[in-house]
C-alpha cells in the first residue's frame, strides 16, 4: 500500500473517530482529532495543485538545502552516485515543447530518469515533502521543499536559474514538464475523466476486461538500485566528473581498471566483486569515502563470535547511525552468497588485489 493510500484510510479513520466521538457513541476512549491535528496530517498535493501549502524557494536556495541534505545518496546535480538511480536526464528541449519524452518512445536512453517519467509537478512536491529526506521524512520546510523543487526543475531545464518557485507560479512549471501529456486518463483509474470522443477519460468504468500476460515471466525480481553495466559509460568516467572535494564520489567507468588474473585468488574475486556491486564507491579498503573503509569495518567486528551473520545482515537491510549520519542503503539486489563472499573478505582483512 502506498504511503499516499495509507495517509488518506488515517485520515478517513480520525474522522471517523471524531464524528462518533462528538455524538457521544463512545466514552472514555480518547477524544476526537483536532482539526489542526488532522490538518497536519493532510499534506497531499493534487494534479490541480489543491492542498498546496503557501511557501517559494529559488534554485540558489534549493542548490544550498541539496548539497547539505540529498547529496549523499543522490549525486550532487541528481544525477547519482550509485545510492540511486539518476533523478534527472534523458529529456530534451523538444520535449518540454510536445509534453511527451521521446525517449520513452524510440527506447534509446541508457536508463529511464524520474523526470522523463512523471506528468505533474505536484507528484514531485507531495513526495519530496512527505518522504525527504530518507534519514528525516517530513523534516524540511514548505520554503525548503520549493527550494529543492525549483534546483531539480532547473537541472533540468525547465525552468531558469533565478527562476523562483511559489504557490503561485507553480502552474508555469507544470506547463512545462517534459512529460507532462505523457499520461493516460483513459482508465478507471482516473475518475473524474468523463468519456469523451477523442477517447480521453471513460467516465470512471474499471478496466475489467484486460487479460494478464503470464508468459515469458521473470524467474527472479531484482530491486535495481545500480546503474545498469551498459549504461555506466554513457556519460564517460564518473569518477572523473565529481568534484574533487567532499563525500561524493562516482565510480571509475573508465574500464582501465586492472583486469584479474586467468586463474584469481580469493582477495581478487572478492575486490572484483566489490568493484562491480558498486560498494568501492562508498567504502575504501584503507580509508573512508562515504561510509567507513573495510580495515575499520574488520577492526570492529573483530573477535566477535557472529560477526559474519551479523555484518551480512547489516549489508542486506542497509541502515544508519553505526558510521555516522549518512544512510547506508539497503543491498538486496546482491545475491546471498556474493554477501557471504563480501563480508568473509572484508573481516578477513579486505585486502585488494
């Protein structure tokens, strides 16, 4: 269920609550929800911008909040740092004119960006203020949120660089979205869309005639959470391209990295198989990036009888707090034997080769 459903059953379920509360049906169960309380808890931002708080932010000041609080796992311009997939990308100037992404059409992009897929701006403001940051949901400011909705919006080109975003003004942005006639009302999904000759809305009849595809099915579902193998050269090295200074960095897609021997060692299957998971992104073997280097890793484990079942769990579910404030993300694309594989050889001493 998502969080959007889940916050519409509570408030459905405090209402409810205080109506019969308030005719006396119950007693000494509580007290009915205040409407300020209730008014905290109904931050949902429709397509038509109703439910939108007052507030504006410029790019200048969404720049600031990003690189003090989404950095870390998105990449200093959103375009990742293998934490996440890339928010931004893969749309074109044609596209904020037509409001369809032709990419998404000829297939011809490395991998599907959040800009190149989302219709209305407001999906992007309701989820950045309900679910931002990862480590603090909720924590950041009406202003703030504007802030960081007119950097990513000017990221990608749709709105300029003294461009500053308002509760007024909103609806300029939403014009412009590359996608923004991108998505279909044509289903029972939407509602409101009244049936009309040009086959736009069906006055809300569920779709109850399509047949599933059950063919050719996934054996194993995978939660990407890595750039695709053929994608990371797209843009060049990564690594070459972030900045010299601060916990950001890319991972070298050069491909002049050593090769393994014929016949590797253990160090060298374990280092490889590191290296192509992405974890030499964030950790070092002798010294922290991101998160710490594995000879720390190794130093605080030591002598503990579980460590292994211990630290496997911990690269499995991700979490935060240990190392410090920036979230580990969780690893469940990696297979559990490759996990075994990683934390024998980080606790054995994580020697690269």
């Amino acid at each position: 269920m998502s969080r959007f459903s889940k916050t519409l059953i509570t408030l459905a379920v405090l209402a409810s609550a205080g109506s019969a509360l308030a005719e006396g049906k119950y007693t000494g169960v509580g007290r009915g929800a205040l409407p300020a309380e209730i008014h905290a808890w109904d931050i949902d931002v429709r397509p038509d911008f109703k439910g939108l708080r007052p507030g504006s932010g410029s790019v200048a000041q969404g720049e600031e909040t990003w690189e003090a609080k989404c950095t870390s796992c998105h990449g200093s311009f959103g375009e990742s740092n293998e934490v996440h997939t890339p928010l931004i990308g893969g749309t074109t100037k044609d596209d904020i004119k037509t409001g369809h992404v032709l990419s998404l059409v000829k297939g011809d992009a490395p991998q599907r960006t959040a800009i190149m897929k989302v219709a209305t701006v407001s999906t992007l403001f309701d989820y950045i203020n309900r679910s931002m940051p990862l480590t603090a949901p909720k924590s950041l400011s009406n202003n703030e949120v504007y802030g960081l909705l007119a950097y990513l919006l000017n990221q990608a080109e749709i709105v300029p660089a003294d461009f500053v975003l308002t509760d007024k003004n909103i609806a300029e942005a939403q014009a412009r979205m590359p996608n923004r006639n991108g998505m279909r009302t044509d289903h029972g999904m939407w509602p409101g869309a009244p049936a009309t000759k040009g086959g736009i809305g069906n006055g809300g009849k569920p779709d109850t005639k399509n047949t599933a595809c059950m063919s050719n099915c996934k054996t194993e579902v995978k939660v990407a959470s890595l750039l695709p193998v053929y994608a990371e050269t797209a843009h060049g090295n990564l690594a070459e391209q972030n900045r010299s200074v601060g916990p950001v960095r890319g991972k070298d897609t050069s491909g002049k990295a050593p090769v393994a021997p014929a016949a590797p060692s253990d160090n060298a299957a374990a280092t490889k198989l590191a290296t192509d998971s992405g974890c030499m992104a964030c950790h070092g073997v002798a010294n922290k990036i991101v998160g710490p280097g594995y000879n720390e890793v190794a130093a605080k484990y030591k002598g503990l009888a579980d460590a292994e079942a211990k630290l496997a769990a911990k690269v499995k579910a991700g979490g935060q707090g240990v190392w410090g404030a920036i979230p580990m993300p969780p690893q469940n694309q990696l297979k559990d034997g490759d996990i075994r594989s990683l934390v024998k050889w980080i606790l054995s001493g994580a020697k690269a080769q």
